[in-house]
C-alpha cells in the first residue's frame, strides 16, 4: 500500500495544511505593522490576508476533523491552495507591491507552502479513492 492511500494521509496534511496556515496569518494580524515594514507589503494585504489565512485555517482544520473526510470539501481545498499558489505568483509579478527581498520569499514561501500542499492532497484523494475510504 502507498503512503498515499494511507487512511491517515490526507487527513495529516490537512492538519498541516491548516497550520501552515494559522502561524503566518495570526503573525499578520499580530506584527502587521513591523511586518509591513520589513517585507514591504501594505498594511491593508498583511491584514486582509491574515484574517483570510485564519478563516481558512480553521476550515481546513474542520474539514480534517470529519469522519469521514468530506471529499468534495477536500478538493477545494486542493482548489484553493492552487488558486493561493497562483496568487502569490501573481502578486509578485503584477508589479503592483515592491517588496523587499524578505518580502519576496515571504510571498514565495506561501506560495510554495501551498503548492506542495495542494499536490500532497490530490494525491491522497487520489489514492484513497481507490481503497474506498472517505
């Protein structure tokens, strides 16, 4: 059996999703202004998204709590860390803010963050679909 189609699997990196989200967007909301200034990002985005990274966060979490794991949530989930991942990208090249090179791997390191999150879930609901489970 692979690691994917664990029954376990999918449900951990939800876990870890949800926290990869909660740690950088309550230090957002909570050092958003001496972030602001180090990364050079507008106060408005750090805590716009801080309070998006925490409402996220905790329906990840929530999704990952279900027994069994909603497979329709969980791939939009997979969804939306793609749609954040392109964002980052997006944000970056738009011109738009002029970060700091902090800044730029802050948004880079989201971006990979959420890419290579999105790609571990779709493989577990890949694989678990195959062996039955939720």
């Amino acid at each position: 059996m692979s690691i994917f189609a664990s029954p376990r699997f999918l449900r951990n990196v939800l876990f870890a999703d949800a926290a990869s989200c909660l740690a950088p967007g309550a230090a957002q909301l909570v050092f958003t202004a001496p972030l602001a200034q180090l990364l050079n990002l507008p106060v408005a985005l750090l805590s716009g998204t801080g309070w998006f990274l925490l409402a996220y966060g905790a329906t990840v979490a929530f999704v990952a709590t279900r027994d069994p794991l909603p497979r329709p949530l969980a791939g939009l989930l997979v969804v939306g860390n793609a749609g954040w991942a392109v964002g980052c990208g997006t944000l970056l090249a738009s011109g738009w803010i002029a970060p700091t090179a902090l800044g730029i791997a802050w948004v880079l390191a989201q971006a990979a963050t959420v890419a290579v999150l999105a790609g571990l879930q779709w493989s577990g609901l890949r694989h678990t679909r195959t062996v039955g489970w939720a």
